[in-house]
C-alpha cells in the first residue's frame, strides 16, 4: 500500500515565527495568467533524414494530459530543414522579436542545415560564433531565398546562431534564428512509464510517480479553493526596533491578508492573487512528500506531455540519498510544459526550478521549465514591480544551500531573472543545458555561479540580456532586507511621513520567504567559491553585460580555480573578461584560465580584457558584517573583527582565444603569473602587441607568446601589423584601379621625383604602394621603430640578380590627395587620388641597400598566388616617424614606400591579404605580413 505523505503535506500550516527554520511550506498562489495565441505545431516524431543522419523533431510543447493545443507559435519567416528533415522554427515574443528558436535532436554534431526565408531576400548571413563559421561555410540559393550551411565540427556546440540581413552589432536582421542540435536521447534516462494499476499515478514496482495522473487525484481530493488561505497577522521581526531613525512599534504586526483576484497588478504581501483551479503547486508538495514517505519504493517523479501550471519545481529539504537507488530522479517527457504561474505576491519566491538545501537530486529529459518571466514582472497589466527593494531575486534555475545535483538536456525559458544560477551548492553539473530568454529584460544573465564548489557545466546555450557568465557571492536579494536602505527609501523611514505598516509587511515578506528558504537574504553565499568549469558553450545577450565577469561584492570570500574552456560568447556590450576589486572584494583568486574559446566584442566601447587582482592592500571585516551581513566569517571562528590581505591572482591565462575585432586598451593589474597564448584578433594570430593594446600594473610575471607556421613558439613583439595596405600605378590600365585586395605590394620608380611620387601623364609604368599601422598601442614614444616588408621578387628575369636597390619610405597624409579632395584612404586610393607628397633625401627613411636576387615575380596585379617568396626581411628605420606621430597623437601612421630606381627594378612585397587568410599567397605565412616594431 502507498503511504500517505507525512504533516509537510498539510496545505496550510499554522503560521511559523519569522525568521525560524521550518519545513512548512507557506506556498500562496495566483491563478496562472492566459498562454501566448495558440498555434499547434505540425512536428512528426523520429525519422531517418539521409543515410548516415538521424533527426529527431520534438513534440508539440504543452499538448497532451487534456491540453490539445500549444501555446507555440511557428515560425513565418523560417523554414528549417535538417539532413533534409523538415524541423519547426518556433517564434519567442513575449517582450519583443528576437529570435526564432529551431530545436531538434539528431545522431550528427554536424548535420546540413536549410534554411529558406520565403519572404526574405538574403542578402548577408553571418554564423556565429562567428570563428567556426567563415563567410566560405555558407552557400546562398540563386534565388536568394534559402541558406545552407554544416553546423560546425570544429566549434564542438550543440547549437549555432543564424543571422540573416543583420549581425551582431544590430537589430536588422531580427528575429534572428537559433537552432538547437541536441544528441538523441539515451534511453537510459527515461524512466519505466508505466502506469500504476489503481490509476493514482504512484508505481511502487517501478519507483515511478507519475504527476499528471496524482495532481489530478490530488486536486479532486484537495481542491485549491479549500485549500488556500491568505496570511494571518504576525508580530514583526522588527517590532520594537528604531530602523533608519523611525521607531517600529512592540508588538508591531503586519496587515490581515487577503486573497485578491488573480489578475490584480501588484499585489504586495499580505495579500496573495487567488489560485487557480488546474494550479498544481500544492499538488507537486504533496507528491515530493509521497516519495519522501515511501523511500524503498519511490524514487522518480515524472512528468509526461501536458502543460503543468504552478509557483514553480520547488524541491525543498529532499535528501535523495535516503530514496531507493541513493537519488531523487526528476524526469520530464519532450513535450512537457512546466510554466510558472503570475507568482502570488511580488515578493513571493516562486522560481522556474528551486533546489534548496537538498542533495542527489537528477533532473533528466527535454520538457520545458518556463518561468513566465515577462507576465510577472509586467506590472502595468498583469504582474508586478520587480526592483531589488520591493521584492526577491528569483531565477530560472536556482541551486541554493544543496549538493550532487545534476541537470541533464534541461530547456528553461522566459526566466524571470538569471537563466542558470547556484549559491552555496557543491558537486553540482549542468549537461547541455539550453536558457531561451531572448527579451530585453534586467537580470537575466546566462549562468551565474554566485557561489558554489565544484561546479561544472558542460554544453551550455544560453539567450539573456546581461552578462553570459558570473560569479562572486553577489545576491540582488540583499537589496531587499529589513535594513536595506533601498527598502527604508521605499517606505519613507527616517522622513516625517513614515509608512511604517507597509515597511512591516515588507519585513513579513522578507521573512515568510527566509522561514521558506531555512536561511535569510544574507546568507544565501556562506562559503568561498573554487573548482568552476565553464566548456562548450553559447552565449548571446540583447544588449547589456559581460562576457565573463567575476568578484563582484564578495563579502571577504575567497573565489578560486575557473576554468572556461570553448566559451563563446555573442553580443555583449559591456566588456569581455572582467574581474572585480571593489566593493567589499574577495581575498584573492587563485587561478582563471580561458582556453580555445571566442568573444565577439563587436559593440564593445572598452578593451576586452579587465583583470584587477589584489594589490596587497588590508581589508577589514567587522563582527557586524559577519553578524548580520553575510560577510565571510572570522577563521578562528570567533566572530570579532579581522583583517586580510588582498593578494594578487596567482596565475591568469588566455590560450587560444579570439576576439572579433581590435578594442581600446586591455588592463591586467595584480597577477602573479599572466600567460597569453596564440591569441586572435580580427582572426589574425596576435604576433604584434598593437594587435591586441594591453597595460599592465602589478604583474610579476608576463609571458606572450605566438606559435608561428612551423610550430614553433615565439614572442610577441612590441610592434604592430599593418592595418591596411594596397599599391598603386601610373600605367593607363592601373590609374583608377584600387588593389587594397591585392596578395602583393609593388613599387617601381619612373623617375619623376625621388620616389617617382611626381609622375603625372606620359607612358610610364610607375608604382608606389601604401602602408597604414595603428599606434593605440603605445604608451609612449619609443626608442626605436623599425617598418619590415617581405620580399618576394622582381619582374623582369633579363635584369641581374646582382642588382642592388634600396626601399623607401616617408609618412604622408590622407587629407591631402593628388585629386585636390580631402579623403584617399587606403580602401579606395588609387594613382589618381592617392596621399599627394614631395619626397626629398631628408625626408625619407631608407633602407640597407640589397640585391634583387633571382626570384621572378610576372607583370601585373594579379594574386600570384603560387609564386615562390624569396623571403627576405626588408627592414627601414623609421623611429623619427613614430616619435613624431605619437608626439602629435596620431592614432595611425600612414607610409607610402617606393624603391630607390634602377632600370626595370620592379618590385613586390607581401601585402597584409598575402601572409594570412584563406586567399593568400601559397607560401606565405603570418609573419611576412608587413610589420612595424618599436623598442619601447
């Protein structure tokens, strides 16, 4: 026979004193507000696509259990094929148009995916994360109405972002389209469905409760309407207190409350929105305490197809080590919808999935945790204020005071603020884990790890609208506590007008919820952090945020060891990896490695890297800040005030990153041992440090290196590539021809002026070629600059190889053009509109004379793709150049570079397109791009 679960089960417990421990459960509801227009999805189940691919479409979400239409919409603008299966693109509008969100499941990590836009003309596509995806992986239809690409082997994700018509950077494109490649299911983890023989929905040979079949038993039996109960008058925590210069009242009480209708718009407590008769919160207690009772029998809850409307998985004080099998196994079938009613209050508690204080838990399959985030933060129709002193942080998933958890395939969306979120949780894993909440709302980070040991998330893709990953002991909940001054402000304390019932029956909020919980708003990060690693993940932010950012308001707790391995993150526009030293900062971390990952920093207005470690400064924590503010304790346990100091960050290394385009200055200050390697910008090896601009303060120890085309390792040099660079000619057919795309530079003198600078008309074939370097990265003159050209060869095979010639150089301006204009940039110079300039024997740098050698390069522009390099660095001191430049704060330098003369000497260097890229020369490699370094 199946026990009857135990008091927990009791709807309504008698009300518990603030501030105490308690199992009670005080869950007051609100009716669940109405779903999106209902379009059914038209999905088949699983069919062989081609040969060697299978592709699995999943099941309509919400239908089944009597609910016969989704509340998902599909797609008008894309149609998706996979391995020529057709997939449904569903659309996300809750709060704008961003995406359109295609998730299947399939036996390839590199399936073909189609993708035709009926009513859109392509006319760009960008991939992302854009360093898997090159221009050359996509093919676009004659037609310009279908895309094809192959999700990428190399970039190791489940998922890829589809761009059509837009990038990044704006909204053109919008709804962008996001698809969702998860790996077919192991059978494994799907649990023994079958149903129980009396029809309860309780199997005790086969452990499985089944929550569809008991919520309905349930609710017959306890009907929501009996059930539920507004709160009761209690005398407040803060009675007899002076707060902020206001006396509270002895025996001060909250209000009576009182149930309002279910579609009121900010309800405060003690007033709760009456639930709704399907709402299955009390249901779900009941059901968690029914597996609790039976532990040599139960140990599964699974959730079949349907739409399940609640406050939320709320899975309190469950030790699923005690169960049968040593865990509570949580299993969701494809086409579940597990969606969070309007909450009860708006400082109600009520997450999408809540792990507290529990331990070996599981939570398997692909049903949908929707968190109904953007109904119940609308507080001008249907929701409530959400500010962080009126009312309590909550989250899609939150891991909270609970250890051994595991997260497998789980989809959340709409989440009401972070996606993914753990404070004070150990041996805690996230497998392919999806957070679908594309709106421009606040809060709503990718993964944040407030706090927690031994955290590990592999396969991860999230859609926010603030930083892709964060970490630090930072709670938004302590903005609203009985003493924070957000909360006095909101109430008038310490003016002549206090509200003093409405500051009370915020406290009684507080303190419902801290009786909830078992811990209060000060307390939800208790531990230092250490071991958090990040792999294989997707990031994407509307519009706020950071890539990775860590050690904001630590409260004095250590933060150790996190490791991001292939971490991509798109769109964000605060920063890239970002480290925190104020306020109240962490003692010290130990170690952050970055390794084989991508940051797209197109929208960023500061450099992409921000590293401030410790610098030996004392920090002070006072026994009030222990006491009462969840400060790290004192370590010998005693509670008086101590002090620490903030060491620097033992080791910080970047391995194989790349970022999308050049920033402003990156910073690292406060390190031990800092370690750059083979990093990207722009998609080029970093080999010059203007490449990617750095300042550094209080590192000890700085390695950057590059591996270069023979797999050797090499330092970076102070110095920069060139940014730009074309040649031009004199010749009738080359006068009006830009060749900034060109694999060579070519110089030849006519004659006319020193350089041949003076040419004009005739029938001469004279040709100059233009370089520009960037000099952000300078910090001051330097003491030396030297401008390197590699030299390939020469044209004619009838001049000598014994010839000797010298290379020529002076800066000369953009503004002034041969063409009397004002503009001849690099990207449209030609010979008659190109920087206008006198070279003189003073005026220009020269280098050592060399000999011409035997290597033939033919006539023309042409790419000469294969041609043999000769090889030689062809160095000219330009040092009075760049001293000039930074002294007039130039941010770029701009050369034009000719060769000294000699009958038929015409010569050619390799460009910037010819040393790197998947167009250039044959034997060119990254480091004959042309180059300027500097000794500082």
């Amino acid at each position: 026979m199946i026990r009857p679960a135990g008091d927990d089960a009791d709807p309504n417990p008698a009300p518990a004193p603030a501030r105490r421990r308690s199992r009670m459960k005080r869950i007051i509801a609100a009716a669940a507000s109405a779903t999106l227009a209902a379009a059914s999805l038209m999905l088949t189940g699983a069919a062989p696509a081609q040969a060697a691919t299978t592709v699995h479409t999943y099941a309509a979400t919400g239908v089944g259990g009597g609910t016969t239409t989704s509340p998902d919409v599909a797609s008008t603008k894309y149609q998706v094929r996979v391995a020529d299966t057709p997939v449904q693109a569903v659309q996300y509008t809750q709060n704008g148009h961003n995406f359109d969100i295609a998730r299947f499941a399939s036996s390839s990590r590199t399936p073909t995916i189609t993708v035709t836009l009926p009513s859109t003309t392509i006319n760009t596509v960008n991939i992302y994360p854009e360093r898997y995806y090159p221009s050359s992986s996509v093919s676009v239809s004659a037609d310009k109405h279908t895309l094809t690409f192959q999700m990428s082997a190399e970039a190791g994700l489940n998922q890829a972002i589809v761009m059509v018509n837009g990038d990044s950077t704006n909204a053109t494109g919008q709804p962008y389209l996001a698809v969702v490649n998860d790996p077919l299911e192991d059978p494994a983890q799907r649990p023994d469905t079958t149903s129980a023989p009396d029809g309860s929905g309780v199997n005790l040979q086969t452990g499985v409760l089944n929550f569809q079949q008991f919520a309905a038993k349930y609710l017959a039996a306890h009907p929501n309407s009996a059930a539920q109960r507004a709160p009761a008058a209690t005398t407040s925590s803060q009675a007899g207190k002076t707060v902020n210069g206001t006396a509270i009242p002895a025996g001060q009480k909250t209000s009576v409350g009182s149930l309002v209708s279910a579609s009121s718009v900010n309800v405060r407590y003690p007033n709760v929105r009456t639930m709704a008769v399907g709402d299955v919160t009390y249901a779900l207690r009941a059901a968690l305490d029914t597996i609790k009772a039976n532990p040599t029998a139960l140990n599964t809850l699974y959730f079949p197809n349907g739409t399940y409307v609640w406050s939320g998985l709320l899975v309190n004080g469950v030790d699923g080590g005690k169960l049968k099998g040593g865990k509570l196994r949580i299993y969701t079938d494809e086409g579940a919808l597990l969606k969070n009613r309007v909450q009860a209050y708006m400082e109600a508690f009520e997450p999408a999935v809540g792990i507290i204080d529990s331990s070996d838990i599981e939570i398997d399959g692909r049903g949908v945790f929707d968190g109904n985030g953007v109904a119940n933060y609308n507080a001008r129709s249907i929701g409530d204020s959400h500010d962080a002193y009126r009312s309590q942080h909550q989250g899609g998933v939150m891991v909270m005071h609970s250890s051994d958890i595991t997260f497998n395939d789980t989809y959340v969306r709409d989440a009401k603020q972070w996606n993914y979120e753990t404070h004070t949780a150990t041996r805690v894993t996230f497998n392919n884990i999806k957070a679908l909440t594309p709106y421009r709302q606040p809060w709503i980070d990718g993964t944040d790890f407030a706090s927690g040991q031994d955290i590990t998330a592999n396969g991860v893709f999230t859609l926010g609208n603030d930083d892709a990953f964060a970490s630090g002991h930072y709670n938004p909940s302590d903005g609203f506590t009985p003493l924070a001054s957000g909360v006095w402000n909101n109430f008038q304390l310490g003016t002549s007008t206090p509200d003093v019932q409405g500051y009370v029956n915020a406290v009684g909020a507080h303190d419902t919820v801290a009786d909830e919980l078992g811990f209060d708003n000060y307390h939800w990060d208790t531990a230092d952090t250490k071991n958090i690693s990040v792999s294989n993940t997707l990031n994407w932010s509307v519009a706020a945020g950071n890539a990775i950012r860590i050690g904001w308001h630590a409260y004095g707790h250590r933060l150790t060891d996190y490791t991001f391995d292939n971490f991509n993150s798109v769109s964000p526009s605060a920063g890239g990896i970002f480290t925190h030293n104020s306020p109240n900062p962490y003692a010290r971390f130990q170690s952050i490695v970055v390794k084989n990952s991508s940051i797209d920093n197109s929208r960023f207005t500061k450099g992409p890297v921000g590293i401030n470690g410790g610098n030996g400064s004392t920090q002070t924590i006072t026994a009030e800040q222990q006491a009462t503010y969840g400060y790290a304790p004192n370590p010998d346990g005693s509670g008086t005030a101590y002090t620490y100091t903030r060491a620097p960050i033992g080791t910080f290394t970047l391995d194989n990153v790349w970022f999308s385009k050049q920033s402003t200055s990156s910073s690292i200050t406060g390190i031990t041992n800092a370690t750059l390697k083979n990093l990207r910008v722009g998609g080029q090896l970093v080999r010059y440090t203007g490449q990617f601009p750095l300042t550094t303060s209080g590192v000890s120890t700085l390695t950057s290196t590059y591996t270069d085309a023979n797999g050797q390792t090499q330092n970076v040099k102070a110095g920069a590539p060139t940014d730009g660079d074309t040649w031009v000619g004199a010749w009738t057919g080359d006068l009006s021809k830009n060749n900034s795309s060109d694999l060579t530079l070519i110089t030849r003198n006519t004659g006319v002026g020193l350089m041949g600078e003076q040419y004009t008309t005739g029938s001469g074939d004279g040709k100059l070629s233009y370089l520009q370097f960037p000099l952000g990265s300078l910090t001051k003159a330097p003491t030396q600059a030297t401008l390197h050209l590699t030299y390939v060869g020469h044209r004619y095979s009838s001049v000598p190889s014994t010839d000797t010639d010298q290379v020529l150089v002076q800066p000369v301006s953009s503004a002034t053009c041969t063409g009397g204009g004002t503009s001849c940039p690099i990207t449209t110079m030609t010979w008659q509109n190109r920087p206008s300039f006198t070279a003189t024997n003073s005026s220009v740098a020269k280098s050592a004379t060399f000999t011409l050698g035997s290597t033939i390069v033919p006539e023309g522009g042409g790419t000469h793709q294969g041609n043999a390099i000769d090889g030689r660095d062809i160095t000219v001191d330009i040092t009075s150049f760049v001293q000039s430049a930074y002294a007039a704060k130039q941010s770029t330098l701009l050369l034009a570079v000719g060769n000294a003369g000699g009958t038929n000497h015409e010569l050619r260097f390799v460009s910037s397109e010819g040393a790197t890229g998947s167009g250039k020369l044959t034997h060119g490699t990254a480091e004959m791009a042309p180059a300027l370094t500097v000794t500082p």
